[in-house]
C-alpha cells in the first residue's frame, strides 16, 4: 500500500469514499451498497444492531471485500461505547429463472472478542436461513471466480493489493453485464440507450484479452455484434464517433490473430466487411481524403475533421486488411496515413513550446489551459489521448502532446482533468502512449494515481467522473461505468507484458 499513501502524501487529495454495487453475470438487478452499509431497498444495517447507526455517524468502521476482490462486501462496525462490534457480509447470488438476484446478509456480533449472535438472511423472501446455508452460497461465488482467473493468463504484480484490485475490478465489469449484454454502468448509466456505448465492449474484450480470456472476449463481441451492429455495419448508438469504428475493426483483427480461429469470425464478417467499405467509401469520398465526423456521443453536434477519429480510422482499416485481405487496401491505407500526417504538420502551431497539435484539421489558438473551454475539456480528456493510443504520431509529436497536457493544467493528483473535475475513463489510451515512448515511471504514476484518486480504496469501485473538493473525502460526479473499471487491469498486464519482454 505504500504506492497508495505516497500519492495520498504528494497530492493532499482525500479518498474517494461512494458507492458500491451488488449483482452477478446474468441479473438485470444490480444493487446498490451505500458507503456506510444500507443496501438500496433492501437492508438496513442499524434496524438489526441499532448500535451501528452511532457507529456509522462517528465513522467507527472498515469496509472491505471478501477475499480482497470478490463482488461481495464486508463491514465492520465498532460500538464507540463499548467492546461490541459487528460484522456484516453480504452479496448476490442468481435467483432463477428470473434474472433477478437473492441478496444473501450475514450479521455476527461480538463482544470481547468472541461471538455474541449470527443472523443470516436471504433477501427478496426476507427470510432467514442457517450460517452453513450462507457459507455454501459464498463458497459458490469463491469458487466461480477462483475458476474464471485460473483459466486465464497468469498476471503477477509485485503488490498483492494492486492485484486483488485488478482482479476486483475484471469481476465489477463482469457482473455490470446482464448475460453477454452490455450496460455502461450503474444508476443512470443503466439506461438503455447507454448499452451500446462502443467503449464498453471495446475496453473489456481488450482487457479480457490482455488477461488470457480469448474463449470469453470471443463470446462479448459476437454477443454485441449481433444486437449493436447493423446489416450495413454501422453502429446502433445515438453518437457513435468515427474513432470507435476503427477502434472496434482493430479489435476484430486482434481478437482473430488471439484466438488462432478464424471460424467464429465468419459469424460476424459480413457486418465488418460492410463497416470495412462503409469506412472507405466516407475516406475516398472525403476532400484532402480526411473524414468529417462526429468526435464523441456528447458532442455528436459538433462535427469535423478530427484527428483522432481519421487516426484511428486508419488504424482499423490496417489492422483488418490483414483478416479480409482486400487487394488494394496497403496502398490505400499508406496513402490515408500519408494525408493524416501532411495535414497534422500544415496545422501544427511550433510557435509553442511544446508545440500545440490541434485536435482538428485546421489552426486553432493555442489553449490557455486544457479545461478553458469545453473542446479543450474534451481534447484533454478523449481527443488528444485517442489520437495518441492510434499509433499514427511520430515519438516527438507524442511527446510535445503528452508535455502540452501536462504544462497546461490538463491533470490533478496525476488524474485526467475535466472542467473542474477529474474524468479517467479514456486514461489508458494515454497510458498507452506512456508506454510507447518510454515514460514507464509516468505511466505507473499514472497507475497509481488512478487506483488511489479515482476508485474506493475500499471496494475499488470506479466511477466516470470525480471530484476534486471534498474535506475528508471526495464523491462521485458521474456514476460507475464499466471502461474506467478496467483502467486499472489493463495498465497492470500491460506493465506485465513489458516486464516479461525484458
């Protein structure tokens, strides 16, 4: 943990204390697990041991999960009058043929030390069951999830916390799905018309893969090809930038060189093929053959030529040349990546220091700071940090971007600044960039920080956006969603991949 206090120490930001959440792979039910213990709707702590309210009210308990990163928490509240404590224990388990979820709670009371009463309980029925009752469906969940990471890559870290948080949050993303359908998040970010948020299935078939999981990521992306890709291959969200469509035809040629089989791709490959030629007749069609699109669903109303979108355009159609083999698509892709960096090169301001990379295709004043404004919110924390994850940029121009960020008020605590807050869920494409220019110690600050400023220290629950006030702790702005979630187990095989190579 020492990782964590040096942050704690450097940056002078208290936790962020909010939030958890209850569920399992196939509930449409997810719930809710206040900081303090009250499980949304369905149990209350302090009508049990009526003790605990005064405990909570002096802040006189810990909170962690089961096994370190298992979806199901532990409370222990200490009685500020006496030697009494209690322990709850609580998680979800399915509860079938609906998918709804079982809410199982166990309550053991102590005083001195030794056990004093145990009250278990099954929610929904509200009925009590035995603690063997309790423990055999706790085992279950031990069990699922001891399976699931055995069958996966072998991740070592040399902090066991840092692992347990990393495994934690594989589990949270896991459980935020309902079957093999995605949610973005929780409380509003549960809504439908979030589910097919292409960053969703984008950042956990990555992670999955990163972690050895090709059978499962191979499973999630049919899954949503099925229900979020058309006929005509386009994406069914209300925003879909043109970046996520390169970034999810690069996922695709990924996922087939992992998996060494090319047989589940024919299941999907008409709606890529049509992605393919959609894409490239946009590009061909395109004056100076730069595409003009929408850069993010937020701000699907402010179409251009934006960099980071033709960047990654070009990076998906590479990438999966190599799957459709198409004959003429090398010298169509060296001509798109020659006209990406002719136009980057006209707009590039070299009056700075660093030099200022505009995020679209033409000049543009220079930011003041990176949270001045909206667009320059927004190019700090997505359009710049995409453009960068492309591969497109020459190590300089990485550089002068990463440097212009950094000079320019574009972090707090080493998280990704928004407006007046932190937003971190594109962060790994940044810290991707990290990596390929060498800034390894930058990137595990980055890790770090992500980890202690922008997740529970307790439960590792992630949320969009945070903020930066707070006296002894710090709440969410923006709910839990599933891509931030992943930051931290994406970083973590990536910096074991780079370990190994050595």
């Amino acid at each position: 943990m020492k990782d964590f206090v040096a942050f704690q120490n450097q940056y002078e930001l208290p936790p962020v204390h909010d939030y958890t959440f209850l569920g399992t792979e196939q509930s449409v039910e997810k719930p809710q697990v206040s900081f303090e213990g009250t499980i949304s709707g369905w149990f209350d702590p302090t009508e049990h041991v009526p003790w605990v309210q005064a405990a909570i009210e002096g802040e006189h308990f810990d909170l962690e999960l089961v096994d370190g990163y298992l979806p199901a928490v532990k409370y222990t509240y200490r009685n500020p009058e006496s030697s009494e404590t209690c322990e709850m224990t609580a998680f979800a388990a399915d509860r079938r043929p609906a998918r709804a979820v079982h809410v199982y709670v166990r309550l053991v009371e102590k005083a001195d030390g030794k056990r004093s009463g145990v009250r278990c309980f099954q929610l929904r029925e509200q009925a009590a069951i035995s603690e063997d009752h309790f423990a055999r469906e706790l085992q279950k969940l031990r069990d699922r999830w001891t399976e699931f990471f055995n069958q996966g890559a072998s991740i070592t870290c040399h902090d066991p916390t840092v692992l347990n948080a990393c495994k934690a949050s594989i589990v949270r993303a896991l459980i935020t799905f309902t079957g093999k359908h995605p949610h973005y998040g929780v409380g509003r970010y549960a809504r439908k018309c979030h589910d097919g948020f292409p960053p969703t299935i984008i950042s956990l078939v990555q992670c999955l893969l990163d972690w050895g999981q090709g059978e499962t990521a191979r499973d999630y992306l049919i899954s949503y090809f099925e229900r979020f890709i058309t006929t005509t291959g386009r994406i069914d969200y209300y925003g879909p930038s043109l970046a996520e469509y390169g970034q999810m035809l690069a996922l695709v040629s990924r996922l087939v060189h992992a998996t060494g089989d090319g047989e589940w791709f024919e299941a999907i490959r008409p709606k890529v093929q049509q992605m393919h030629d959609w894409l490239w007749a946009e590009q061909m069609s395109a004056e100076n053959g730069l595409m003009a699109g929408v850069p993010e669903a937020d701000t699907r109303d402010q179409v251009d030529i934006y960099f980071h979108n033709n960047a990654w355009c070009w990076r998906g159609l590479r990438d999966i040349a190599g799957v459709l083999d198409p004959p003429d698509d090398e010298d169509r892709c060296n001509s798109y990546r020659k006209a990406i960096l002719d136009a980057i090169q006209d707009v590039t301001d070299r009056t700075c220091e660093p030099a200022f990379i505009p995020p679209v295709a033409h000049s543009i004043e220079p930011f003041t700071t990176m949270t001045q404004d909206r667009f320059a919110s927004y190019t700090n924390y997505r359009y710049w940090p995409e453009l960068l994850s492309s591969g497109i940029l020459s190590q300089e121009q990485m550089e002068d971007i990463i440097s212009y960020r950094v000079t320019h008020d574009g972090e707090a605590g080493g998280m990704t600044r928004f407006r007046q807050w932190v937003d971190n869920w594109p962060i790994a494409e940044y810290a991707a960039a990290l990596l390929a220019v060498g800034k390894t110690d930058e990137f595990r600050q980055l890790l770090f920080s992500h980890l202690a400023g922008h997740q529970t220290p307790q439960t590792w629950t992630a949320y969009e956006q945070v903020t930066l006030d707070g006296d002894s702790y710090r709440k969410h702005k923006g709910d839990y969603c599933v891509p931030v979630q992943l930051v931290a187990p994406r970083l973590v095989a990536w910096l074991h991949r780079a370990d190994s190579a050595r």
